[in-house]
C-alpha cells in the first residue's frame, strides 16, 4: 500500500526539516530509519571487515554482505553473481569503459547522445584518445530521446557498444531501451545502460530488457553513499578485465606475476568495500520492494503531471520538459540566471538545483547551459509542489538580488 | 563624503548598484591586445564562466576589462572590481582585494576603501555564493601575481 503519510514518517530528515522542500532527488535522496539502522547495527554490533575472517563475527558480516547481493538480484531480476558493488555509479562505468577497451580497437563505433551525463562520456573519450574508436551521437528530438529509425540508420557491424542512459538526468527523457537492446544485439553490439535515474523510480527487469550491462547508484535510491552497482550477464562480466587490481580480488598470485581472479563478481570489488554502505543498501531495496516500485512509479507520475500543470501557464518561466511523464521538472525563469533563481527558491527553503547537471553537451540541445531541476522522489507532496510553485511564481531578479538584503 | 557613505549602507541603494552592474557591467569586451594578461575562470565552477583582462605596466593596472557568463553576483562583483581597481597601483590594489577579501570572510573590514564593492557585503551570509562574489576578484589576484613574475 503506498501510504504517503506513514512513508513520511520514515525519513528523519523529513522530520528534523520541515520548514525545507527537498526537490534535489536527482543528485541524492533521504535515507529511511530502516536504513540508517543497519549501517549502524553494523558500528555498533557486527563491525568486522568481509571475506576474511575465520571468526564468527566475520561469517555474520559476510552473510550480510552477501545478503544484500541476493536482494538486489531480487530486485533487478538477475543472478547474485551479476551484482558487482563498487563505489559509485561513475566508477561503475569506468569500469565497463575499462573492461571492453580490451575487446574494441580502431574503427569500432560506440553510439552515445548528447544527452548523457560526464561519466558515461569521458571514459569513452578517452579510448577514443587510446585506441581511436569512434563516437557517434544518436539523433534525439527536442526531448533527447532517441529517434529509433535514425538509430537503425547509424547501425552497422563497426558499432560495438551503445551507451545510454536509461533516463536522461536533465529532461528526465526515457529512452526506448529495449528496442535499442534489441537493435544492438542484432549486429553484436552490447547494450551499456546508466540506470541512476531510472532504477530509484521505476521497475527495471534487466532480463526482460535483456540488458548486458546496468549501473546505478545507492545513495539516488534511499540507500548510503559510496555503493555503486554494476549489473552484467556472468558470461560477459567473466570477459572483462577488472579496473581495480588489490586486496579480496586475487585467489593467489605468484613472484613471476601471474595471477588468478576470484570468480565474479567479487573480483570487480578489490579492497575492503564499503561494508555498511553496501548492508544498508540491502535495506533501501527491501524498503523500496516493500512499498512496491510500481506503486512508487504511479505516485511519482501523479505528483510529477500535478507540479508541471502549474509551471505550464507562467509566462515568465521557460519550461524545457513539459510533456514527459516523469523525471525531472526543468526549467529556467526567462531573464534570470540559472543560478540566481535557484538561490531565490533556496531562500524560502526549497531545495533545487541550477547548472548543466554534469551533462554539458546537452546545450547543443536545448539552446541554454545552465537550467534549474527541480527532482521529485516518492516522499514529496502535492503541499511541497504548491510551495515551489507559489516561490516560482516570484523570482525574478530584483527578488535574487533581494536575498543579500 | 558622508553623503556618499550614507548612500552605501542603505539596502535599497546597494541591491540597485547590484542590479545596475549586472544588467549594464562595466567594462564588459575584451580587446585583442597582447600586452594584457588574461585570466579564463571556469574550473571552479561548472556554471560561472567568465574571463578577466588587465593591462599591468609600471606597477599600475592600467586597464581592467572581462566578459563571460555569469550570475549577478559574479558580474556584479567583478564590473565593480574593474571600475574600483582600475588605474590603482599594485600595492593600492592589493589593499583593496585584501579589504574584500575581509568582507567576503565575514571578518571586520575597511568600507571606505572598497566604495560600491561594498554592496556585496552580505554574500559571506549564503555560503554557496561566496565563490560567486569571488571569481572575479580572484582573476584579477591571479592576474596581478603573473605581471610580478
């Protein structure tokens, strides 16, 4: 049941805040109580580092760690050995980027948009640098989705990868992944998917999308810092060489250099992971099955389709997404900069966004640099919206100045 | 003179001197000359990207110009900066980035010296915005340190 009032209960930060409007959940969200309360069972009763001990503290740590393995394979309907936790989504997709440059060489094509974010486009810069691949921009509408017929057009057999976004960052466009996947695994190429808009809001069965690759983030979906997952089939992630080489990822190696790796996927998580952060994300899953991704999904849609039909009217404010039905609301007050209306909202305690949002090609796009997100996750509130909208409605630069007065 | 500093601790006059150097900066192209020093400053930032000029010859800052894309803040911080350090001596210049500097830091400082700058005297309150009101008094720092080389 998705029972808004007792949800909300479950954030402290909610609680211990509420003269504040968070609409910041693109760039991190609140944690519930269940959550914080197994990053600390971890300090205060089961602290042991994983996969090493012969003690019983260290197997029961282990059992949580690997719990949580189980439940985000729930989660995402894959096999635990399909789960890689790493530190955060950006060095998820380094990896990947880092794996396949031993597969790709010159000439090979690796389709991407102008829409994605920094990290799943500098690490693909970069072998174009190194190995001298070629990276091609899949034609979007005004939205940034990516127009399926001019993919089709792009496809041929030097395309080897396709890395996209799931959900774009800053319009919140979804993109047509299956049909993408589909068009990419007829010619062979592999299908890289950024899920850290996408996964915190929505359900996403990567068997059912036949995805080979998936990363997202912990800390986006309820969930600590430092924990980032990296889904890949076992037959592809046994290809790819790990990024990190250390501790916890080595069954033995030898004076003469040779190594053997463990098995995946606990060979991509060299060196003490973030032990709590990985347990307590186990809790945000369940936390977030529990009330139902669907239900989360609707809700957001609701909330989401109630906060635009209040931007759409003003006539001061240029609003960049007013047709998708979910992500973020993007927007710029016409006249104003970016930033400066963000510090207006920020002085009646609303919480949003101003920038490029990491995704500095998009421009290209939408014709401006800088843009005010406004995120949304499950726990806001119609009240919270009618707050935002009432404190759009009076920016303007006299009252973004007014602010140091 | 006190007519002047009255003028200055009113807010309705500050957040007008604000609004005028944003909406009509002073000193606002760059010329094509080598004999200024130029400062790009974008890496602190993702979103304010603004480049500062200066003509530094026989210890005096002959000539302070900047353009860009920034906030009010920034562009109001550094038209002020050019109209106000324009034609000092390094040495005067110095005192007067370290008085703003002062400002910025929320620390006792000398108004007189800063004039209209003054109006930024609230910025240290909203700690994401200091950078802004810095950006452009930080370049022409840089600026100075290169023409002492």
């Amino acid at each position: 049941m998705f029972d808004l009032e007792k949800i909300r209960q479950d954030f402290p930060m909610l609680k211990n805040h509420p003269e504040l409007v968070y609409f910041d959940n693109g760039a991190t969200t609140f944690k519930p109580q269940v959550v914080i309360d197994k990053v600390e069972h971890y300090y205060t009763h089961a602290t042991a580092n994983v996969h090493r001990g012969d003690y019983a503290l260290s197997v029961e740590v282990d059992r949580l760690y690997d719990e949580t393995r189980a439940i985000v394979a729930r989660f995402l309907n894959c096999d635990a050995s399909e789960v890689a936790f790493l530190h955060n989504d950006t060095e998820c997709l380094n990896q990947i980027v880092y794996g396949l440059s031993y597969q790709l060489k010159k000439g090979d094509i690796v389709l991407t948009s102008v829409a994605e974010h920094a990290s799943n486009l500098l690490p693909w810069y970069r072998l174009k640098e190194q190995l001298g691949i070629e990276i091609k921009y899949l034609p979007v509408n005004a939205q940034g989705v990516v127009d399926l017929e001019a993919a089709k057009a792009l496809m041929s057999k030097q395309v080897k990868v396709i890395a996209l976004a799931h959900v774009t960052n800053v319009l919140g466009s979804v993109q047509p992944i299956q049909e993408l996947c589909e068009l990419a695994h007829q010619y062979g190429a592999y299908m890289v998917v950024d899920g850290a808009q996408s996964v915190p809001h929505r359900k996403v069965d990567v068997k059912a999308l036949d995805l080979d690759f998936l990363t997202f983030s912990s800390h986006k979906m309820c969930g600590p810092n430092g924990v980032g997952v990296l889904y890949g089939k076992k037959e592809l992630l046994e290809n790819i060489p790990p990024l990190v080489l250390g501790g916890g990822m080595n069954a033995r190696f030898q004076s003469d250099g040779s190594v053997l790796l463990k098995d995946v996927p606990t060979r991509f998580e060299a060196g003490t992971p973030n032990i709590e952060g990985v347990i307590g994300f186990g809790a945000a899953c369940e936390y977030l099955m529990d009330i139902g991704m669907d239900q989360i999904h609707n809700y957001e849609k609701e909330l989401r389709s109630y906060f635009a039909e209040q931007i759409k009217p003003l006539a001061h404010i240029q609003f960049y997404n007013p047709d998708n039905a979910t992500g973020p609301i993007t927007f710029n007050a016409k006249e104003v900069f970016a930033q400066d209306a963000a510090g207006y909202l920020a002085s009646k305690n609303i919480a949003v966004r101003s920038g490029n949002h990491c995704a500095k090609i998009l421009h290209e796009l939408i014709g401006t640099d800088s843009t005010i997100r406004a995120s949304l996750y499950f726990y806001n509130t119609k009240e919270e919206v009618d707050r935002c909208v009432e404190a759009i409605k009076e920016i303007s630069i006299e009252n973004a100045i007014g602010v140091f007065f | 003179m006190t007519d002047t500093k009255d003028l200055l601790t009113n807010p309705d006059i500050l957040r007008e001197l604000i609004m005028d150097h944003y909406q009509y900066p002073h000193h606002h192209t760059l010329i094509e000359d080598d004999s200024y020093l130029k400062k790009h400053m974008a890496s602190d930032s993702c979103i304010d990207d603004i480049t500062v000029q200066a003509k530094i010859e026989e210890g005096i800052l002959k000539d302070i110009r900047f353009d860009g894309v920034a906030c009010t803040i920034s562009t109001a911080s550094t038209s002020m900066m050019t109209d106000l350090l324009r034609g000092k001596t390094i040495a005067e210049a110095k005192e007067i980035i370290k008085q703003y500097d002062l400002m910025l830091d929320g620390k006792e400082y000398d108004a007189d010296v800063l004039e209209e700058a003054v109006a930024m005297q609230n910025v240290y309150k909203q700690a994401n915005r200091i950078r802004c009101a810095l950006i452009g008094w930080n370049a022409i720092k840089g600026l100075i340190e290169e023409s002492e080389k």
